[in-house]
C-alpha cells in the first residue's frame, strides 16, 4: 500500500507528501501497489483535487524519466549518427581553418541536439501518453481514509508557521527547545519519511538536514541558525517544514 497525507497549511497550498523518494521507481511502485490517501477531516473537491494535481504531477514527471530509459539506446544511436555524419560533412566538405577541433565541436552540438530532440519526443509519444493514462486511473481509483493525528501535525504545523523567523532558526539549530513537544503517533513516522523526501528535493534540504544536530558548540550551532535565518529570508527554505520534520523524527 502507498500512503500519500494532505496537510493543509494556514499560509500556501496544501502539503502532499508521498513516499516516492527517486522518480525512476514511481512507475513500478504504482504498478505494484494500491494507493491510499489520507486526509485529517472529510475532504472535499478542493483536497481531492489537489491531492490528485500532486500525485499527477509526480506521475508526469516520472513517466518522462521512464519512457527516456526506455528509449536509451535508438536515442544514443541517433546521437551517434548524427554525430559521424556532421564530422564527415565538416572534414570532407566544408574547409576549416582549424582542423579537427572546429569538426569535434560542430558534431558534438549537432548530437546533444539530437539527443535532447529525441528526448522531448519520447516524452510525447504514444506509449509516454498511454503509461500516463494507466497511472492516473489509478491514482483516480486511490482509497481514502480519515486519519485523525494529521490534524494534529496540521496543527503542530500551523503553529510552527507562527513562530519568528529568528527564535524558529535557533530553535531548528538547538540553541533553544522547541516551544511544541515531539509528534508521537501512528502515522508519524511514515509522515516524517515522506516530509524528509520532500525537503531533500528542495535546493538546499539535503545539506540542512546532514547538518542539523552535527554542530554541538555553541558557536557553531549560531553560525548555523544565522544560515538558517538568511536563507529563509531570501526564501530559500521552508522553515516550518524543517521545523515539522524535527518534531516528527
């Protein structure tokens, strides 16, 4: 069973938090497994929609990758041709002033053209168009469930979003203890799993969340939550998020 959480936040969109942590293997989980949605109050036709736009979403991009794969090797062999053919017509048609190099690199454009042009195609051909279709049923079909502790996440969440910039970043760098307790539930640890797939997708969340607890003096630790606060006050990360996942964990 996949589990997919919609966590509505106070200030953006809805959080849709999925377990698909590399985009190469969505398409054989979901041939594998059955869906489950879960949601912390009744939804309505806004939450459904926006849980099936994330979800869609994630199928498109995974079904790129996946018809990319599939067609690797016509597509190298195009490149490659396309390749041999520029480098012929450049030596042995067109004169050169500089040999060789003007001839590499003339062939070498030429290929990465038609490697990406194949690429893009793939991307809209039939068998790409058809995969969608059979993943999206099947995103269509998804069970629901009320899952009453995401309210409380959503909450913990809401409350998070309210705390300063400032006292939020020495708090995720353990200058300070968190205000909120930790999230202790049933779903928490698959929430936390998921929150920690989507904040190591986010530019600078993968190095956040290696140096978090790693800095143990003092100076380090506020060197660390000076980063954080600039960060987010250039709107590079989601502090709250980061915040959440720490009380998850």
């Amino acid at each position: 069973m996949i589990h997919i959480y919609l966590i509505k936040r106070e200030f953006g969109g809805s959080l849709i938090l999925h377990p698909f942590a590399e985009k190469k293997h969505v398409v054989k989980e979901l041939d594998r497994s059955p869906i489950m949605f879960h949601y912390a109050e009744q939804p309505n036709e806004d939450d459904r929609s926006a849980m099936l736009y994330g979800i869609y979403t994630v199928i498109d991009s995974a079904v790129d990758l996946w018809v990319q794969e599939l067609k690797y090797i016509p597509r190298l062999l195009a490149s490659a041709a396309v390749f041999l053919l520029v480098y012929l017509f450049t030596a042995l048609v067109i004169r050169i002033p500089v040999p060789l190099v003007d001839e590499i690199l003339f062939s070498s454009a030429a290929a990465a053209a038609m490697y990406i042009f194949m690429a893009k195609k793939s991307t809209r051909s039939e068998v790409a168009m058809k995969r969608r279709l059979e993943l999206k049923h099947t995103a269509d079909q998804a069970s629901e469930t009320l899952t009453p502790e995401l309210k409380k996440i959503q909450d913990a969440l809401a409350e998070l979003e309210k705390i300063p910039t400032l006292k939020l970043s020495d708090m995720i760098a353990g200058k300070r203890e968190f205000s909120a307790a930790p999230i202790d539930s049933a779903v928490s640890k698959g929430i936390a799993e998921s929150l920690e797939i989507a904040l190591k997708q986010q530019k600078y969340g993968r190095t956040l969340l290696k140096k978090i607890n790693t800095d143990t003096s003092e100076s380090r630790r506020e060197r660390f939550a000076a980063y954080l606060y600039r960060l987010s006050q250039n709107k590079k990360i989601d502090m709250p998020l980061i915040a959440l996942y720490l009380l998850l964990r």
